[in-house]
C-alpha cells in the first residue's frame, strides 16, 4: 500500500495517554504525532491531518497516528474545542 495504516487515540486527560502514545512510537513500524491535531480549527490543519494518512509511507513506517482528547460534558464524550 502507498500510505500506512492510521491509528487515532481518543483518550481522555490523566488516563495514561502520553505513555501509550511513546511506547507506540518506540516501535520502528509506527510514527505517533502526538497531540498535534486538539486545536485543529481551519482548513490547513485538516488538510495536513489527512496527508499524514495518505502520503506515501516509507518501508519502515507502516502505522502513522496521533492522539486525540476528549472531555466528559454531562455524561457523555466531547471533543475539547477552544474557540
């Protein structure tokens, strides 16, 4: 495949995300963004989230990711926005 598998981590605050998210990126196959995207609020952010997915991958690269919070707002999940 020209691109490489995407990986999106919805995690809440204070859960162990940040953790999860090196240990992944310590494997040689896959590349974690990290938190990059929680502000993403404008047509450039989203187009460079969607070539992170789609842009050829190198041999080694076979998963590419990043991790996404949300917030609990009256019971059920929430994206955090700040406008």
């Amino acid at each position: 495949p020209d691109g490489a598998q995407p990986l999106i981590m919805w995690m809440s605050q204070r859960v162990g995300s940040s953790w999860v998210s090196r240990l992944l990126n310590s494997h040689p196959e896959i590349a974690m963004k990290g938190e990059k995207y929680n502000n993403c609020q404008d047509d450039d952010c989203l187009e460079e989230m969607c070539r992170l997915f789609t842009a050829p991958a190198s041999p080694e690269t076979r998963v590419r990711g990043f991790k996404q919070k949300f917030l609990y707002c009256g019971g059920g999940p929430q994206l955090e926005r700040k406008m």
